[in-house]
C-alpha cells in the first residue's frame, strides 16, 4: 500500500503495470528514493569525482568506508536493479547514477 505522495507514485510503468526498466527517469527516482539504495553515490565539487559515500546493498557494511566509485559499482547497480525486477540497460544505469550523483 502507498501513501499519499509516495515516491514510487511517479514511477513509470509498462502496460502490465510493472516499473518500466529501460527508462532513465525510473531508474534515477529509485536512486534518490529507495530505502536501499538512496544517498550512496554522490558527486565531490572540488574534484569531480563520483564517491560511494554509504555502503551499498552489494557490499558487507563490515568495516566499508566512503570511496571513489569503480567501475564495478556500475554493474553491481545494475544487478541490484535486476534483482529487485527492474532490467535496464548498462548505460541508463550509469547516466542515472551520475545525474543523482551529481545532483547530492
């Protein structure tokens, strides 16, 4: 059940009522939104670089500390995605994550 002004009422869907996948702007909301994935990645003014600043799904919390993203933080991401049924393209994905990153 979703409340009134829920973040995932803006999400698109496809004709059988499912999250559409391959479509940057659904990816970029749930990077903002989700519970599991919101506030990991986010852009250092100074530099320019992108920075995994809290531990993402994929990795143990274990002793993590923030860091410069990897390439293979892109594709983690876009296995989390697909796990949690949403398949989207590598290149979404990686727009969708400097574009949030970006924007912290």
């Amino acid at each position: 059940m979703t409340c009134i002004g829920d973040w995932r009422d803006s999400l698109v869907l496809n004709k059988q009522g499912r999250v559409r996948g391959n479509y940057r702007p659904n990816i970029e909301v749930i990077l903002r939104h989700h519970p599991d994935i919101a506030g990991v990645f986010s852009g250092d003014v100074a530099s320019g670089n992108l920075l995994v600043v809290s531990c993402p799904p994929w990795e143990s919390s274990c002793g993590w500390e923030p860091r410069p993203i990897r390439d293979t933080d892109y594709a983690h991401a876009r296995m989390w995605f697909e796990a949690n049924g949403i398949c989207s393209n590598f290149g979404f994905v990686i727009r969708a994550i400097e574009n949030v990153a970006k924007e912290l």
